[in-house]
C-alpha cells in the first residue's frame, strides 16, 4: 500500500521521483511508529 504514495498522493508518476521516494519513506515510518 506505501509503494502507491507518490508525491501528488494518487499514485501517479511524478516528475521529481527523489521526492517521491522521500514521501514513501515518510509514510513508511509513520506505518511503523502507528503499528507498533
């Protein structure tokens, strides 16, 4: 489900896809400190 965040938050491809991989892993460690 994180892989589908992209930075305009519709799964969409981007232009920038650094910042792209910047949101995944924002959210990817929100989904941990959530679940845990």
């Amino acid at each position: 489900m994180i892989g589908f965040y992209r930075a305009n938050g519709f799964g969409e491809p981007s232009e920038t896809p650094d910042r792209d991989l910047g949101v995944e892993l924002m959210w990817l460690r929100l989904d941990l400190t959530t679940t845990t």
